[in-house]
C-alpha cells in the first residue's frame, strides 16, 4: 500500500519537505518561525534570555525547544557518550563535570550510563552530581525496551518528560527522545560548548 504524497513520517518533525517546491516551503517555515518570537512581550524574552544562559544554552535553541515542547526545560537526561565515558570509565573529565556543577538548582541531572560502567560508581566518584542515574538502553534494546527503560529512569525523579532534554553524542542516541517522548535533543557539542551563567 502507497503512502500519500506529503504524509508525515514516523520521527517527521512536522517541517518542510525536501520534496519539489522546498525552497518556497523552507521560507514561509522559517518566516512562521521568526513571527512567534515578536509576539511576546519583552519582558518575557528577558526572561527567557536570562534562563537559556542559567542553562548554558543558545537563546535559539532555549526557545526552539520551548516553543516546540510548551513547556520551560527542567531536566537534561545526559548519554554515557555525551558525558564522554568510556567503556568502564566512573571519572567524568574536569570540564564535564564543572559544566554539570554549574547546572546545580537550574535543571535536573539525569545520567543515562552504558555497561559496563555502574552508574552506582559513577555516583560515588561524584556524590550529588546527578539526581538520578541508570543503566542506558543497549544498542541491540527494541523501541519498545528503550521506550521503558529511559521512562522508568526520569519517573525515578518524576519530572514530565515533556521537561526533559536529551543530551546526546551518536545518531542512535538522537533516537531516544521520539522513543520516550522527550522535548527534545541537543547535541555534545553544542551543550558543552558554553558553561552555565549564575
């Protein structure tokens, strides 16, 4: 059975299609886009400024992120390779860690770790650092078992997971967050690239 020209796709973000006409479609997105941020008032993007540097984010994407999800992002849900751990690894890098440190009363930490690392000894090595930790979903996990896994670690600190952030290093990481029904993923790079502002 055919699909219908134009259908949305599973994991669609719902954005303009590469198909004839994307350029025409890329404009009046990016112009609709644009159009909802002079609407607010200005004390409210004041607002929303101070929080994306509280959080160490670009303003952008601060508000990609809340303008998709409807709601302010209380928790990042950070993968053993976004954290830069490797196989066995329980000592995060100074400058990850201080990234993390800075984070302290702004948003949940939340670690998602690979075996063979124990989040329990990851915890010791940094007692407070994160509100929660857990075993991430293998790679090998189904849909369904990373669906669970990842639900059952955030309901641990019982944060909305429309609050929560991914903070992912691989393509099949960027996945979990349509699997649990996150608000959304931001890259390594792009998160550890500027710390925190109190």
């Amino acid at each position: 059975m055919g699909e219908r020209p134009g259908a949305a796709q599973i994991g669609h973000n719902g954005g303009p299609t590469l198909e004839a006409g994307f350029g025409f479609r890329k404009l009046a997105w990016t112009k609709a886009r644009r159009a909802l941020l002079p609407s607010l008032p200005l004390e409210v993007v004041r607002l929303r400024v101070t929080r994306a540097k509280r959080l160490g984010l670009p303003y952008q994407t601060y508000a990609t992120i809340r303008a998709t999800s409807g709601h302010d992002i209380v928790a990042f849900l950070f993968s053993g390779n976004a954290l830069d751990l490797r196989p066995g690894q329980a000592v995060l890098a100074p400058g990850v860690a201080a990234h993390l440190h800075a984070l302290d009363g702004q948003a949940e930490r939340i670690g998602a770790i690979y075996a063979p690392t124990d989040p329990a000894i990851l915890d010791a090595a940094h007692p407070g650092l994160f509100e929660a930790t857990g075993r991430a979903p293998g790679f090998t996990a189904t849909w369904r078992e990373t669906r669970d896994g990842l639900r059952a670690l955030l309901a641990t600190r019982g944060v909305p997971r429309d609050g929560v952030v991914l903070v992912a290093a691989t393509s099949i990481e960027r996945g979990w967050t349509s699997a649990a029904g996150l608000a959304g993923t931001i890259d390594r790079a792009t998160f550890f690239a500027t710390p925190p502002v109190a």
